[in-house]
C-alpha cells in the first residue's frame, strides 16, 4: 500500500512539472520563467526523497540536498542580475 502511495506522489509531482513547462512557454517576464525553475528544482527535490524513501537509498538524499543547494545559487544569482525590478 506505501508503495502505491509513493508512487502515485511522483506522478503527480511529474505532472507538475508539465505545468512549469507550460509556464516557461507562456510566461511573459523573466520572473515568471525564474519560478518555473524553482518549481523544477523543488519538484526534483520532492521526487528524489520519495524515491529514497521507496527505494531505502541514503544516496538519494545527498543528491536531493545538491539539487536544493544549486537551486539557491541559482536564485541567488538571478536576483543578483535584476535591480529595481529590472528585467535581466
């Protein structure tokens, strides 16, 4: 039955990742495309815990936490190029 609920769990967080797809396609401002990254890298986050969970790989999880560090470099380094509202 857990397995059953796990998987299903990563469906839907690959589901959502369609939606970021959409997003970056139909998004209008740099922002908007800026967090549909962040909804990438959250939503591979999200997957690779479940699939450690599931799957009882501890390595998994270290390359869970890589991805959450490189999601704040990334946002970091977007805001770093934006001032005052500016588009980068």
């Amino acid at each position: 039955m857990t397995a059953i609920a796990l998987g299903l769990a990563v469906v839907f967080l690959l589901l959502n990742l369609l939606a970021g797809l959409w997003r970056i396609g139909q998004g209008p401002t740099a922002a908007d495309r800026m967090l549909a990254v962040l909804l990438f890298g959250s939503t591979t986050v999200a997957v690779l815990l479940i699939m450690a969970q599931w799957l009882g790989d501890e390595a998994l999880r270290t390359v869970a936490l890589l991805f959450v560090v490189l999601a704040t470099i990334v946002t970091l380094a977007f805001v770093g190029t934006t001032r005052d509202g500016e588009r980068p």
